[in-house]
C-alpha cells in the first residue's frame, strides 16, 4: 500500500452511523453479560491491587496509592473494550459472519461501515468507563463532580485504540494472529505507561518511548489529572498527541481496511 493511499482522506457520510446502530442493537440484546464484566473488572482491580498491593505502598507523590491507581483502572478498562472490540469483534463480523458484505452490498460504503465500527468501539469504551467510574466512586477513590470529565475523554481514547485495533485486524491473516498485537503491544503498554508505578521510575529512554509512542500513556494522564484532581497545563500536550494520533489512525484503518475488503 503506498503511503500517498494510506494518507488518503476517506469519504465518510452520515450512513456510518447506520452501523453504529446495528452493533448497538446487537450489545443491547445481550446487556446482562456485556455490562457485567466492567462491574467485576473494578472490584477485582481495586481488591487486589489497590487493597493487596496498596497495603505495602502506601502513598506515591503524597497520593494513596488505591487512588493513584483508579484512573489507571478506567484507561485500562478503555483501552481493552475498544481494543478488542475493533479487533475480534470486527474480524468475527467481517470474516465469519459475512456482516461486513452484506452491508456493502446496500448503499453503505466501505468508508462507512469501518467508520461506524469505530464509532461503535468508542462508544464501548464510554459505557465500560462510566460502570467502572460508578464502581469507583463507591469506593470513594476519585473526585466528583470533576472526575465526570472522563467519560467524554473516554470517547477520544476509545477511537484512538478501536482505531489502531482496526489496523491490526486489516493486516491479520487469521484471528490467530490477532493474539500476537494483543500480547506483545496491549499487555506491556498496560504496564509501562505510568499505570500502577510512576512513568519517572523508567529510565529516561523508556520515559521518552512511553511518551513518543504508548497512547495509554496520554489517556491515563489526563483521567489522572481528572480523577486526583490534578489538573495542569500538561493536559494540552496529552490532548494534542490524542487528538493527533486518533485523526492519524483513524485515516490509516479506514484506508487499510478498505484495501483488504476490496482485495
């Protein structure tokens, strides 16, 4: 693919959303599994490593390390629903169940349907946000009102990774395969983008990789910045890269998915 087809705009109408609406019929029909693991997914969290781990570390910078790690939680929780929606989720309708050809077979374009498959992973990643922010506030590990600002955030954060998901499953040969960027790129992003330790413990090069290249690092500093609160003027360089990244990559899966659909 060359790269002047890869920066190539795609045309996108309003027909996206057609497709945003069928996944979202298809989630609503099974909602009693779909919003029970985010609930479970939080208590586990807060359990065994806000409470377990947090019984040794106390605090970091001043902050109770349960509470250093809540929006941690909710970034990883964002990653992980859009991730794996655009990427098994998308293959399985594409591959398996035909879904991707009989759409492009009405007046939906391939633009559309791939640009509602990413609207659709975002949207995941608001709902799993908002169970896992509730869970949260609970315990009484985030700041509201103010902490409310993660939910729209989450929506940029899950375009950016439904976005690279759809990268990966345009270039997959198998869902097989989809284990490869699932366990060498999403697991350790998870762990080294200043998560559940501070991103000033790496080595300097690995700070400046973390920045450079690991969205979660941005999503987990400005839900940090929300959730503490903590609010500084670093937010506008987290956003920047965001907004940055996810206009990059939503223009690159757009155009690689429609090569392999067309091919």
């Amino acid at each position: 693919m060359t790269a002047a087809a890869l920066f190539c705009l795609p045309r996108i109408t309003r027909r996206a959303w057609h497709v945003w609406r069928r996944n979202l019929e298809v989630f609503v029909k099974t909602w009693k599994v779909n919003f029970f693991p985010p609930f479970v997914e939080a208590f586990l969290y807060l359990i065994a490593i806000g409470v377990g781990i947090g019984t040794y570390v106390k605090e970091i910078d001043g902050i109770p390390y349960v509470n250093f790690i809540a929006p941690s939680i909710l970034a990883i929780a964002v990653m992980n629903s859009a991730f794996f929606e655009c990427t098994y989720g998308s293959y399985v309708r594409m591959y398996y169940q035909k879904a991707f050809d009989a759409m492009i077979a009405t007046p939906l374009s391939i633009e559309d349907v791939i640009a509602g498959e990413l609207l659709w992973g975002a949207t995941k990643s608001i709902m799993y946000a908002a169970i896992m922010l509730g869970v949260l506030s609970l315990f009484g590990v985030v700041a509201l009102p103010i902490a409310l600002l993660v939910i729209p955030f989450a929506f940029l954060g899950g375009l950016l990774f439904a976005a690279l998901a759809m990268c990966f499953t345009a270039i997959t040969p198998s869902i097989d395969a989809l284990n490869y960027p699932s366990f060498l790129f999403i697991t350790p992003m998870s762990l080294f983008s200043g998560t559940f330790f501070p991103l000033s413990l790496l080595p300097a090069a690995f700070q400046y990789i973390a920045l450079a290249l690991l969205p979660l690092t941005h999503v987990v500093a400005i839900f940090r910045m929300f959730s503490l609160p903590a609010l500084s003027w670093a937010i506008m360089f987290h956003l920047a890269w965001l907004l940055a990244g996810t206009a990059l990559l939503c223009i690159f899966s757009i155009n690689m998915m429609r090569r392999r659909l067309i091919v």
